[in-house]
C-alpha cells in the first residue's frame, strides 16, 4: 500500500512491509558483507516487516530517534535504535556482526553535497562511487529533508543508506537507496516498503 500523506521523514510511525517485487535484489550487497549463501536464500524467500517508532527525546537539543524492530519470517528479528545527532554508536546483531553507526536528517542540497561531488565526504572515504544515493526522491512540502545513514562494519564494508519518500508505479512509497562497499566494490540497491498500518 501506498505511504499516506501524514507519513513523512519526521514521521515513519508505523509498520512497513518491503515490496520484494517493486525493491531490487539484495542477495548481492548481503554477499559483500560476507552473509552466507543459506541465509541470503532465506532472506530472500522471506516476508521482511520493519515496526518504526520516531520520536524527540526531551534534552536540550531535542534530537530525533528512531527504533525499528526488524523481523523475517523464518528467521531472527533484529533491532536498529537510530539517532538522528551524527555520533558514531555501536551496535552488534547476529546478522551483520559488530558495527557503528551515524545517521543524521539532511537537506537536498546537503545530499548532493555529500554524495554528488568528488570532494564530498561520502565519496572521499570510499562509501560510494556514484550520486546514486541522491536519484530519484520526491521534494516533501514543508520538510526537505532526508534522513542519511552510515555503517562501518568490522568486516571492512561500508552501508549507506538514504531514506525518504518516492513516486514508484505511480504511488508514493518509502523508500531507501542503499549502497554497500568493500574494497573497490559498490552494491546500489533500491528498498520499497508497503505501508500497513500505524
């Protein structure tokens, strides 16, 4: 199901579904970060539901978090807590192993900024090779902004992510560009989640 317009980066509330058939493949990023060929099959077979609660703590700054439990049908959930300040936390799961994480809201042009120019952070330490990660999002009325994720993993890969909201087969959904690297090599992946319900 489409995303409803009260859905916004400030507010992913809810439970989402990822459309298998409207997200490109997975299993050759997941390959990069080393998750064997039983478990990429499993993955790839399963219903993948994300629970997302968004939320403005009470300190000073007011910082945006984001706690999304993760579940696979089959297989064992997994739990993301985000905040949205760009401090490096760590975190471990049994899938991807040990890593650290940033994640941030940003602007259009911060995002071009990022990723666009050969100068820009994301490609200068080897996280991208593309602008891929700025394509293809729609302009949200009243709130321009993105939210933009970064993993280092212990394994030595990288994921970067960008969320927000795009026009797909005519629909608005939620969408995450995603790009994995390792070494030379770059997995550009695009996510489409159904929206269930609040």
């Amino acid at each position: 199901m489409a995303a409803p317009p009260s859905k916004t980066t400030s507010n992913l509330n809810g439970q989402w579904v990822l459309n298998k058939t409207l997200s490109d493949p997975t299993d050759p990023a997941l390959a990069l970060q080393g998750v064997g060929w039983l478990i990429r099959k499993g993955i790839g077979a399963a219903r993948i539901t994300i629970t997302a609660k968004q939320y403005v703590d009470d300190g000073e700054a007011g910082t945006t978090h984001i706690d999304i439990g993760q579940s696979a049908s089959g297989l064992s959930s997994t739990q993301e807590n985000r905040t949205l300040d760009w401090s490096a936390r760590p975190h471990k799961d049994w899938l991807f192993g040990a890593v650290e994480g940033r994640s941030k809201f940003v602007t259009r042009a911060e995002l071009a900024a990022l990723v666009g120019a050969d100068d820009g952070e994301a490609r200068r330490e080897g996280w991208v090779d593309s602008d891929y990660l700025a394509r293809d999002w729609e302009e949200e009325e009243g709130e321009g902004k993105y939210i933009f994720s970064n993993v280092v993993a212990e394994a030595g890969w990288f994921a970067t992510q960008v969320w927000g909201f795009q026009v797909i087969g005519g629909e608005r959904r939620y969408v995450r560009n995603v790009v994995v690297a390792k070494g030379e090599k770059f997995e550009n992946f695009k996510m489409v989640y159904d929206f269930v319900s609040e």
